[in-house]
C-alpha cells in the first residue's frame, strides 16, 4: 500500500546550494533551508526533495558523493539535517532526499579501496576490467565509459569521475563481469539499503533514486532490476510503511511496475510548449510555446494515455522544472506559464514545484557552466528573495564568492514583491494549491477524463473526477482567443476562472487562459 499521504502530496525542489545562504559563504545550507520553511508552507506545499547534500568534491554538483553518510561541509552537519527533519514535521512537510544509488565520486573510500591491488571489502563494489585501454565493443549495452585506476579501466555511469557501483549484469559477456545474484553484487545492494535506513532512521521520508534503471547492466527489459527495486519496496512496506520511493526513470509504466510510488513523466512538451516547426537550438528536446505553436495532440495525448495505462498503480510526477531543465518561464509570457502552472496542479498524479518557478525565476543565458552544469546551470541560480537587499537576499557574500550570479535585471522578480501581492505567478501558484487541497476531485488519484483536445486547436478540456465530486478544466495557453462549446457544462459553477466567459455550455477563452468549474 501506498501512504495515504501521496494522496494530496505537492511537492517542492529545493537545489541547497542556490536556495538561501544563512552564513554568509556565498552558497545556499540546510540552516538557510530551515529558515525559510515557513515560506515553503504557506505556499501549501507539503514535502520537500532535496537534491544531494552529501559530502563531494562537486564535480558534477553533488552527484558525485564521496561519503553517503555524511553532510557536505559547504551545507552544514548531520545535526543540521537531523533539525531540518524536525522542524519540518511541526510544519507537516515531509522530506525526500535525493539517492544517487549508481555511482560514487573517485574520491569515496569505497572506490580508493577498491582500486587497490590487494583484496579488500571493496574489491568488487565497482566494475574493474583489467584492459586499461577498453572502451566497449560499442555494441547494444556494451558500453564503457570509464576512467583509468591501478587495476584498470573502470565503468563510470554518467561523468568519467563516476566510477558505476557494482549490482551486476543480467547477461555477461566478458570475464571481468558479475552476475547481477553473485553474493559480491548483493554486499553492494546491501550498502546502499544501509545508507538508505540510516538517512531514514534519522528522519528522512524516503528518497529520489537518480538513474533508477541504471542499477543491473545488460538487463534486457529491466526484469532484474524490476526485481532488484521491488525487494527494496518490501523493505519499505515492512520497515517504512510511510516513506516513499521516487524514480528518476521516466518510464511509470515500467517504473511503477518496480515498486517505485511516484515516477516522472518523460513527455514534458505540455510544459515547455507543443511539437515545435525548428527546434531549439539551446534545447533541442523542447519546445517554444509561443514562438513555434503548432500543435497540442502530439504534445497533450501521450501524457493522457500515460496516465490511463498507470492507473491505480502509483503516481506520474509531473513537474514544472528541475535542475536538469530549462526553467518553465523560459518558454512564454507570465501569463502563458500561469496556464502551464493551472495544468501542472489539475493534472492527477504528484506535482513538483522547481524552486523560484512559483514566483517565475527566469533561465539565465550564457553563463559559465558550474560543477558540471553545462547548459543546465542557467536553472540553478540562487532564489530571489527581495532585490532591495543585497544579492537579492540570498547572502550577504561579496558577488565574487555566489554560488551563482543572481538575476540583476530591473525587472528581475522576486519573494518580497510576491508577498506584496505584486506578482501573478506567484498569486496564481497559491490559489492553485489551494483549490487542490479543497477538492478531493483534484487528489492525484482522482479521476481524468480528456474531453477537447484538437489538431492545431485550442483550448485543452478535461474533467477530474472522485468521490462524486465532478471538475471541468479548461486551459488556453496560445495567443489567440478562442471558444468552444460543451453542452454538458451548461450549469457549470465557476471556482478559480482567469480570462474565461461562459454562455451556457460554450466558453470563451481569451489569450492564456483557464478555468477550473465545478459541474
């Protein structure tokens, strides 16, 4: 069973190191974090994923870890993680920790252990294949991108100084290679099963498992790693019946089937835009909303069917950004991301809400890429709390010593203005919340149904339903105003409306619009 929790979950990104800075060293920390939970709560949000806070040499952000049970320095202590738990649960904010289960940095005791000529506890926690030079037959899943060490090449899963952990292959090929049931792969699963229990037994309310599928190589259909992750989930069910398993996968329908509760969903064009006429060159695997519209079906259906296939066994987690993604402002007007955002939190399923998206943070162009972040480090920027301070209120650090440059526009936003009343997005963001929790027809296992949905059309249509409570949901996210008529609508109660007239049971949408009924 799932936790009743998940039910109602919202949750929220926070990247720590560019959240807020509580001691002035010019990087965000888990004190800084604690300080600004109330502003978390009330903007109704009720769990929080961290991205990883352990000790690294952040070559790759933090998702190269050297020690697992241990607090990055530029962050804080264990003690500090263990107040934050705390703290949290007086505000009734559940916290998910990010697992980066795959791979560690060169720099973890485990692989300098391991490395070593000499037998040790460690010896087989990594892939070693004795030809230095090795790089893979390039064939099918016979890959190897690695790095040099004293007793070889080693496979690394992502960056060169990622040396992959060791769970095994469901098919072996070469000498140098374990079974994924060998006793040696299973002391790495059990390690990880340890740092699990001991963030948990801490306070930890489950995690994000980075590049879940990544586990047991050569595995044709995930069948072993299926397995692999299902007995991970009775641990869960038996031990921690109400944390959660969160996969980075992109592949609920396979993920779910694992035992993860929650999985993102790959199909994220109805957030950035619809199927574009020339890709963008900056991020090629998106789209711009209102410079190439096109055409919603291509964009809006596959995550519809998506979620009829999934159905009762767990949650897609649909988000408005994340440290991997160009920020959802990035792709249209404030009032084009205000639709996205209406979609976002009436959608079943589990929404994440990327830090600063709230009061739409914009992607900044051009920067100097930051510990691995290459394009990505545009989304990473430090939170905007209030311009008329220094550093926009995120530290009082000389410029030189941020984390990363804060927005310095004129017109950059920001909290202060957005606890004013000064700022749409974020206006829109709490109502929307709110409207969430009131209506169990809006609980991410509620009912959808896709009514209007047309080529090259406006507006998307869908109904949620639970409990005998019934919602229409209309949204017009293009440029043009438009109408459309559904005659089963007719006595529709208007409960949170933004540029939408009603005449009956047909509607008329001006530009970026949406309305939320109750029928």
């Amino acid at each position: 069973m799932a936790p009743q929790w998940l039910k109602k979950a919202v949750f929220y990104q926070v990247y720590p190191q560019s959240f807020y800075d509580s001691n002035g060293d010019g990087i965000g920390d888990i004190a800084g974090v604690i300080a600004k939970l109330d502003y978390i709560k009330n903007l109704g949000v009720n769990a929080i994923w961290f991205n990883p806070w352990y000790e690294s040499p952040f070559r790759d952000a933090g998702y190269d870890i050297s020690d697992f049970y241990k607090v990055a320095k530029r962050y804080g202590t264990n003690a500090d993680a263990k107040k934050l738990f705390a703290e949290a649960h007086k505000r009734g904010i559940k916290i998910v920790l990010d697992l980066v289960i795959g791979h560690t940095s060169l720099d973890c005791k485990w692989f300098k252990e391991s490395e070593k000529p000499e037998r040790n506890a460690y010896s087989d926690y990594y892939v070693w294949c004795p030809i230095a030079y090795y790089r893979g037959s390039g064939k099918g899943d016979d890959y190897f991108v690695s790095g040099w060490g004293p007793r070889g090449a080693f496979l690394a899963n992502y960056y060169a100084v990622q040396p992959a952990l060791n769970f095994g292959y469901a098919k072996i090929e070469h000498p140098w290679e374990l079974r994924y049931d060998d006793p040696r792969c299973r002391a790495t699963k059990e390690e990880m099963i340890r740092v699990m229990r001991y963030w948990m037994d801490m306070g930890a309310d489950g995690f994000r498992v980075d590049m879940a599928p990544s586990v047991i190589k050569r595995d044709a259909g995930k069948k072993k790693t299926i397995s692999f992750w299902k007995e991970v989930r009775r641990i869960f069910d038996r031990d921690y019946p109400e944390n959660v398993l969160i996969s980075e996968w992109f592949d609920p329908a396979t993920s779910l089937k694992a035992g993860f509760h929650i999985d993102f969903c790959y199909n994220s064009f109805w957030r950035c835009g619809y199927r574009p006429e020339k890709p963008d060159p900056k991020w090629p695997q998106m789209a711009m909303a209102e410079k190439n519209f096109t055409d919603p079906v291509p964009a809006i259906k596959p995550a519809f069917d998506l979620i009829q296939k999934t159905q009762k066994k767990g949650y897609i987690g649909f988000y408005s950004g994340n440290h991997d993604a160009a920020r959802l402002r990035y792709y249209g007007s404030e009032a084009n991301t205000i639709v996205k955002l209406a979609m976002l939190f009436t959608l079943p399923g589990t929404p994440f809400l990327y830090y600063g998206d709230e009061i739409g943070m914009r992607y900044r162009e051009n920067l100097t890429p930051k510990e691995g972040g290459e394009r990505r480090t545009g989304s990473r920027t430090p939170m905007q709390w209030d311009n008329a301070l220094v550093n926009a209120g995120f530290s009082t650090a000389a410029k030189e010593k941020l984390y990363l440059p804060v927005d310095d526009a004129a017109d950059a936003p920001c909290v202060a203005d957005a606890l004013k009343g000064n700022n749409a997005t974020y206006n829109a963001v709490k109502q929307l919340i709110a409207l969430r929790k009131q209506h169990i027809a809006l609980d991410n296992d509620a009912k959808v149904e896709l009514i209007y949905l047309k080529h090259r059309k406006m507006p998307i249509a869908y109904t949620r339903t639970k409990g005998g409570e019934k919602l229409l949901v209309l949204l017009n996210s293009s440029k043009e105003a438009v109408s459309v008529k559904l005659p089963e609508a007719v006595n529709a109660a208007p409960l949170l409306v933004e540029g939408v007239r009603q005449d009956g049971g047909t509607f008329h949408l001006a530009p970026c619009s949406y309305g939320i009924y109750k029928i």
